[in-house]
C-alpha cells in the first residue's frame, strides 16, 4: 500500500469496569496490567509500524498521556464524548495532516498478544482498495455476552462483507452466534477519511452536525452539538459498505476483573494475582486479587475477585463482574468515582 498508515489510538476513556484500579484520575489504560508497562505503551509500542502513531485523549489525561508516550504524537479531543466523536475529530485532523491516508483506529486498553502488523497492514489495504469501512473480527473461543458480534456475509478472500452488527447477547443467544461463526468485534477499525466522512456526515446521521463544524474549522461547536455515541452505532451500524477482516491472534479487551483468569497464570489453586498484592489462602479456590501494595487472605471463598486500591476494597463474584458497571454510576452520580 502505497498510501500512509496513521494509527489512531484511543485513550479518553476510564475503563469503569476496573474499579477501583481505574478511576477518574486514573483510567484503565494508565494501567499496568497483564504485562510489562502500561496498556496504553503497548498499545502504542504494537501500532509502531505505522507512518505515525496518534493518541486520542481528552483533556483531563493529556499531561499524563504525553508522559506514558512521549514517541507519539497526542491529539486533545475537545471534550470527551465517546468513540464516535472521538475518531470523527481524529479522522478530520489526520486528512489535514497526510496525503491520502488510511487511518488505523484501535482502542489503548486491550490485551494482544501475537504479530498485529500483518493484519492490520491487510485490512488496511482492505479500506484503500474497497473504500469500504474495516472492522476487526476475533473468532471467538467461548459464548460471551460482553461483546458485540459481528456476522459475516459473503467471503471475499481477505475479507468478508458485514451482514450485521448485534449487540451484547444474553447467554443463549451468544452460543447460537459463536456456532453459526459469528465475530466478536474487538473495536479495531480502518477507513480512508474519505468513506468515513460519507459515513458519518450522512444526514440522518447521530454525528452529522460535528462533521459540518469541523469543516466549517468549530470543533468546539461541533462537540457541543453532539451527544456521547459509540463509532459502532454512530457510523458502522448504520453504513452499507463494511467489510470484517479476520483477527488472527490471542486478543482481550481486559473489560472486567474476571478477564485477568484468562491472561494470567494461576496457582495451584486456580487463583491469580495481579498488581503488587500478596495472598494466603486457605480452602479457597479460582479468585481474582488485584492489589496495589497490599495483602490479602482468603478463607473457604471461591470464584471471588478481591481488589484493593487507594484504601478502597471491592469483592464481587466474578460471574457478576460486568454489574461493577452499576456500582461505579451509584459512585458517579454522588462525585465519589
């Protein structure tokens, strides 16, 4: 591909689910876990192949980003609005900046493991060739019903066209999508800025009106006209030309404390330990500690992640680690997250 590769990274999230690691002063992607340095540096270090590396960030975490990874370029969104306005600012900014690009989208707080570059240079090359918009699928190894699913239509080599997006399944339904070869969508994305503009400044379109002030040079105005909205349902579910492009290594959106079981080596007892907690456990089996200089004893408990930071504690049963979700907007709306 004879066009730059920008890759776009985002990191004006705070990763709630994580709570109390991440906070509002201290988003999940700041976070060292499930490997060395933070998500955000790996993040960063992984999409180093590209012709420019950007982080996208509000700013609140700006400082701290520019510190994480100085070798980047950070671009401050002006005002944190989720990943719809987010990447529709980042994409405007990058067609300013480069001839032609592809832009390479991928969030700042997964777990990756494997070579990314291979497929991220072919669904770019998906996205410059096709003009379609590119998602990144991972074939799952379990019925989950954290994520989204991505079914696929016709297969066309490289990639295949997007049927449909669904929404997190219940149970059952996430089963009936795993067997039928469904996609989870791991929120890796590629377009030209030309296909994601038609997109997105459709005139039916949730981020219409940010599209007409940033070309009219308001971005101020265009945030502000705007409401919080995902790029999944702002601009890919409602586009007619995506294409889904195979997601061929071990991959995790580290969402809830019950995803470090699935990246962390275990004792004997099934447990694992992250961050710089110490354990003693007795009669206790299959749990989740995650600490910041603290210790932790566990008695006859089972299937239990136990997290302690900045003198707050949270145990939650790692089936019901998705509704610290609900914990953490009781904390919001009393100023206390």
């Amino acid at each position: 591909m004879d066009r730059p590769l920008v890759a776009v990274v985002l990191a004006g999230g705070v990763g709630s689910r994580l709570y109390p690691a991440s906070r509002r002063h201290r988003p999940k992607q700041l976070l060292a876990l499930g490997g060395e340095g933070t998500l955000l540096e790996r993040t960063v270090a992984r999409a180093d192949f590209a012709d420019e590396v950007v982080v996208s960030t509000r700013p609140a975490f700006a400082d701290a980003v520019r510190e994480a990874v100085p070798e980047a370029s950070v671009l401050v969104e002006p005002a944190g609005k989720d990943t719809g306005p987010a990447l529709a600012y980042a994409t405007h900014r990058v067609a300013e900046r480069f001839d032609d690009p592809v832009v390479l989208a991928l969030p700042s707080d997964h777990h990756v493991e494997g070579e990314f570059e291979p497929t991220a240079r072919r669904g770019a090359r998906v996205a410059a060739e096709t003009g379609s918009l590119v998602t990144f699928g991972v074939e799952p190894d379990r019925p989950d019903t954290g994520y989204g699913y991505v079914e696929p239509g016709p297969d066309r080599g490289a990639y295949a066209e997007v049927a449909a997006f669904h929404e997190k399944p219940d149970a059952e339904t996430a089963r009936r999508y795993v067997a039928a070869g469904y996609y989870w969508n791991a929120g890796i994305f590629a377009w030209t800025p030309a296909a994601f503009r038609d997109a997105a400044g459709a005139a039916d379109a949730p981020l219409s009106p940010l599209i007409d002030a940033l070309d009219r040079g308001d971005p101020e105005a265009g945030f502000a006209a705007v409401d919080p909205v995902s790029v999944d349902y702002a601009v890919f579910e409602r586009a007619t030309d995506v294409a889904v492009v195979p997601l061929d290594i071990a991959w995790d959106d580290l969402g809830s404390w019950d995803a470090l079981r699935r990246i962390l080596p275990a004792d004997d007892a099934g447990t694992v330990v992250a961050g710089d907690a110490s354990v003693r456990a007795v009669d206790a089996t299959n749990n989740v500690v995650a600490g910041d200089d603290v210790h932790v004893s566990l008695v006859g408990v089972d299937d239990l992640a136990v997290v302690a930071y900045d003198e707050r504690i949270l145990v939650v049963p790692t089936a019901a680690a998705q509704r610290v979700r609900e914990l953490v907007a009781e904390l919001d709306a009393e100023s206390e997250f």
